[in-house]
C-alpha cells in the first residue's frame, strides 16, 4: 500500500468513527433512559419495579418459549460445543490455548449439567428471575420468596435485654481495660492459603501464559532472569521445600508460644486445568502431616477452602456422604477426635468442636469452635445452582448451635475460607448470616477466614443502629499468588472471654528466602502501628473512618496490610529510580468501602458500582445461585 493509500485509509477510518460514534453515543444515551427504571430496580433490589419495567419488552409467553427454546438448544451437543468453543476464545486474550480448553471444557460442562434444574428452569426465570408472569400465590405457587426482611425480623424478635443497644462487645474491651491490666491469654496461629505447588520446578520458566508458571511444561530458559528460583516466585504457587521452611521457622518462635493454630483452607495449587481428585486429597494429607511434624502437640482446627474441591471451586449439595469429603475427614482424624464433629463434616464440610482443653482450662470458661465451609455462599460454586435456599442447610444447623449455646452460657469462634463479608459471598446468605452474628453479638466472639490473600477485615453493623459489633478477620496467604509474600497471624486471645488483644502479622520475605535469608519477620502489630485502644468493632470502625482523611495511615494500610509485597507497588520510575505507589483518593474510598460495613449491598454503593459489571453479576448471580425461593412439593420451609 503506498503512502497516499495509507492516508486515504487512515482518513475513511476516522470518518467512520466518526459518523458511527456519533449514533452510537445517541443509542446508548436513549438505551440509558429506557433502562435507567430497570436499573434502579435491580439497585433496590426492587422485583416488582423490575417486572412492571420488563413487561414494556416481553411478556409471560414470550419469556416461557424463549426458555424452552434455549432449553432445547442447550441438549444438543454441537451447540454446546460451539458455545465452548467461543468462550474458550475469548479465554485465549489472557491464557494458553491449553489452559482454556480444559478449563472451559471443565468449567462449563458443570454449568450445563446444573443451571436447567432450577437456575433456567422457565417457571422460575419467568415467575421470579425476571418476574414477568403472574406471581401471585392464589394463582401461580411453583415457587415462593423467601423474604429477607422476614427472616432479619424473626431471627432478631427475641433479641435479648443486654444487646439491645448493641454495645455489648464495646462494653467487655472497656472493662477489661479499666479492670484487667493483666489477664489470662493464649495464642492463636491463622494461617490460610497455602496452595502448594508440587508440580513447580527449580529452574523452569517462572512468566508464562498459564495460571500459574514455574513447572516443566512451562520449558527451562538459558536467561538466569526467566528461572524460577528455589523458593518460589510471585508468578507462581510455592513449592513444598518453601511449606517445609515456613513450617520449621514458625515452630522456632520464640515469642510466640502457639496454643492453637486455625487453618482455614485453599491447599491446592491454582492451575485448575491440571488437578486431580486424588491430587487434592493427596495434598491435604501431605500438608496436614508436615503441620504434625512441627507442631504434634498443638491443636490444629482445619477448614475446607473452594479448592479443595474437585472440580475446583465445586461442590454440590443434593447429596451427603460424598467420597471427598469422606476421604478429608479421614485424614483430619489427627486433628479431630471429636466423633460427632468428623461425621458433621463428613456430610457437608462443616462441624462444631470443643476449643481445647488445655484452652478452657485456664478460666473455665466453656467454647467451641465451628468450622464453616464458605462454600454454601460462594459465587463461583456451581453446585449452587442447585440450590433454592439453604444449601446444605448451614445457616439452620448454625442458628440451632447458637440458641443452645446461649442456654448452655458457651462462646462462639467462628472460622472459615471465605468471610460472609466478601463481594463473592452471595449477599442472601451474607446478609442472613449477618443477622445471626446481630442476635447473637454476645455468644459469637470471634471469626477467622482467608480467601482473598489480602490482609482484611469487614465491620458487621447492627441492621437498625448501624452499631459496630462485630469483626470479621481475613488473613493473608502462606502462598504468594498474586503478587504477595506469605504471611501468617498471630492473635493474643482473652483467655475468659476469648476475644483477641492483640493482632500481629508476620511475613515471609521471599525475596530474602531466595537469598539464603530465611525468617518471619513482624510486618504490623494492629493496635501499636494503627493506634487502636483495642481491637473491638468500634475501632476498627474509626479506622476505616480514617481512611477517607488521613493520606499518611491510608498510605500505612495499604502498603503494610493490604498489599504486603512491595513488587505490586514497583511500577512507577523517576529519575530512573524506581519508587512506590501511592494510595490516593480512590485508593483511600476503595478501603473505605471494603471494610466499614459487611453488607455487600452497602460495599457495591459505597464505590459507585451501582450501575456497573459488578452490581449486574451480584445482583443476577444472587437470583441464579442461592436465591431463597421454596418450590413446590420439593423445599420444605426455611
């Protein structure tokens, strides 16, 4: 092409953006108008505005044979071959073609098999997904909401005298300041996380297409800067001679006596297209007996995290007993003698057990620990799609454990994968859960969880006061995916009332491992590098306040807890020198929003994504998965 060509080309390109971008900017304002009513719907989460919206563009009949036809579309093997195919595609802008073909394939295959029983059934997208047939109860009964409200108002009817003002943990950090200098303490030990590699490779090629990199298929480059080194690399999950170090160093503290460690999940390693059943069950076993090792004599309380499941991520609930989980609670017989806890977990992933005695023996004091699987409100489980309610009946088993605990004058630690607080928790459950943590503030004193590899925490507000009460705790990872150096927490705990003192970090430099340098170091002590009183939800409350004000304890959080690894930081170059990010406004409002309030519907509006990608997934994954409706003749009431 010559060169007066090239222009001609360059000058009819830009007059079709131009004459294009100028319809296109009309039909999408007008396309705004026409939906803004819809979209405020789904932003109030409004059925019934929403239904009188839609009926402008499709009625009951049109929206029942569209079902059926896709339906019928969906059984023919081609067609969901081309839809794999096409969504393998768009995988490849960021994967290897290997890693999105068994990926999409896995994926979903289990989409298909379990979004027709309920998810796309046409009574149930029609009558209550987008409610544009009639649902009146006299003459439409297939499926009946379960209203939120009236779930919040009967868990809270019976809310006793000495919470009603929601102050009842605020009051205990404020008497045993005045009147306990000194109290009674034990230690616990969070870890999280840990997603072992025992594919990675010393030497192999440590950046790469996949999910994660580092192991053979990935080829051994000559250039000493592309080998991945013996301790692991932040583009990769670490190997088990890095587990092995942690756990040797974190036996070794000397300051830090463990009196119990908390391990709540996610062993496995993240290339999801190369994993096994019996890799999983086979890495559990192995990482479980290297805790044994270095720790035999302390109690180690286990949780499941989304990848211990097979397919990752999966887990379905129309059936107990499942070989999976059999296998885990087997394995985990070194941690747990409690009988009655390893055949609760042996059904669904959860239990409750005794906290040791070596623990309650200090004040006598009587607790227990509950060992949640976060699956039952994980987004991306879609064995949900099964489910119309409460998968796995959780939220039941936990209000009948805390209404006996009440009675019985027990308290409550709570540990799990995922925090009910996390934008991926799907809000019906979270907010149902926050209403237990409400009814209950004085018997639940405590809760641990992982997930996000972040150093986080989520205030739980009382649904009427707003009060603070309560504190959601999200560890760090022992592994380094997504750019992060592992990290372990360590609480001080009240020994009589069994909320933590005191919160300290310690990181795991792995850069300085890779150097022969090996140590966990302290990275923040809460209540010193913050200036928080104590570690209470009032505290923590005034904390996120800050966040919005103060740029130098932002700056503080957000290097320290938040992103612990510097390399997420070394982007920006001046005068050749490299230096760090800083946190800004929006950075400041973005921890604000994610910590201030547990419910994912006030986190979504806090960052102005009312009307964005996130608010139509949550809001639409929320009706897909987990949507509290009661079908005829097959949920009992909840």
């Amino acid at each position: 092409m010559s060169a007066g060509q090239q222009l001609k080309a360059i000058d009819v390109n830009e007059n079709m953006k131009y004459h294009f971008g100028k319809h296109f900017s009309k039909i999408k304002n007008q396309a705004r108008k026409v939906f803004s009513p819809i979209l405020e719907g789904v932003q109030e989460n409004n059925d019934t505005k929403i239904s009188s919206e839609l009926q402008f563009f499709v009625n009951c009949y049109t929206c029942q044979t569209t079902l059926d036809n896709i339906f019928d579309a969906a059984q023919e093997p081609l067609n969901r071959q081309l839809i794999i195919a096409g969504i393998s595609n768009l995988c490849k802008n960021k994967y290897s073609s290997t890693v999105c073909i068994e990926m999409t394939n896995l994926f979903m295959t289990l989409i298909f098999d379990n979004i027709f029983e309920i998810s796309l059934e046409r009574d149930f997208v029609c009558s209550y997904l987008f409610p544009v047939c009639d649902r009146d109860e006299n003459k439409h009964k297939e499926y009946k909401v379960l209203k939120l409200d009236e779930y919040i108002d009967r868990i809270l009817a019976d809310k006793p005298e000495l919470i009603q003002n929601d102050d009842y943990i605020e009051n205990l950090y404020k008497y045993i300041e005045e009147n306990e200098p000194n109290p009674p303490t034990y230690k616990i030990m969070h870890m999280s996380d840990w997603h072992v590699d025992f594919r990675y490779q010393e030497g192999a090629k440590r950046n790469c297409r996949d999910e994660i990199c580092c192991q053979a298929e990935h080829g051994f480059p000559t250039e000493e800067k592309e080998k991945a080194r013996k301790y692991g690399e932040f583009t990769c999950d670490i190997p088990y001679v890095t587990a092995e170090k942690q756990m040797e160093l974190l036996s070794q503290m000397v300051d830090e006596k463990i009196d119990m460690i908390v391990w709540t999940g996610d062993q496995i390693g993240h290339d999801l297209h190369n994993v096994t059943p019996l890799e999983i069950i086979e890495t559990i076993d192995t990482l479980s007996k290297l805790i044994k090792i270095y720790f035999p004599e302390t109690p180690v309380i286990p949780t499941v995290g989304n990848h211990d499941f097979y397919p990752p991520n999966y887990q379905a609930f129309n059936a107990t007993f499942t070989d999976h989980l059999h296998q885990i609670s087997e394995i985990w017989r070194m941690f747990l003698s409690d009988n009655d806890a390893i055949q609760k977990f042996t059904e669904y992933g959860y239990y409750k057990t005794d906290m040791p005695k070596s623990i309650t023996d200090i004040t006598g004091q009587k607790a227990s620990i509950l060992g949640m699987n976060s699956q039952t409100c994980y987004m991306y489980n879609y064995g949900l799609f099964n489910e119309t309610n409460d998968a796995a009946k959780q939220l039941a088993w936990l209000e009948e454990i805390l209404a006996q605990a009440e009675k019985d004058n027990e308290l409550i630690i709570i540990a799990a994968h995922m925090s009910p607080g996390d934008y991926n928790c799907i809000t019906q459950w979270s907010n149902r859960y926050q209403a237990l943590v409400e009814r209950y503030q004085h018997i639940i004193r405590f809760s641990m969880y992982g997930h996000d590899h972040r150093e986080l925490y989520d205030v739980v507000r009382a649904f009427k006061s707003k009060k603070p009460i309560h504190v959601e705790q999200a560890a760090g990872a022992l592994g380094t995916y997504n750019l992060v150096n592992p990290s372990v927490r360590i609480y001080t705990m009240h020994a009589k009332y069994h909320i933590p003192i005191e919160q300290k970090t310690y990181e795991f430099n792995l850069d300085e491992a890779n150097s022969g340098n090996f140590r966990f170091r302290l990275l923040t002590d809460m209540k010193k590098d913050f200036g928080l009183k104590n570690l209470g939800p009032a505290e923590y409350s005034r904390l996120s306040e800050r966040f919005l004000e103060d740029a130098d304890i932002s700056q503080q959080y957000s290097k320290q807890v938040i992103l612990i690894s510097q390399q997420q930081y070394r982007h920006t170059w001046k005068n050749g020198v490299e230096s760090l990010k800083y946190c800004d406004k929006e950075c400041r409002k973005s921890m604000y929003c994610e910590s201030y309030d547990a419910n994912n519907n006030w986190k979504v509006s806090c960052a102005d994504l009312d009307f964005s990608y996130v608010r139509y997934t949550e809001y639409s994954f929320g009706k897909l998965l987990n949507p509290w409706v009661e079908r005829k003749n097959k949920d009992q009431k909840q």
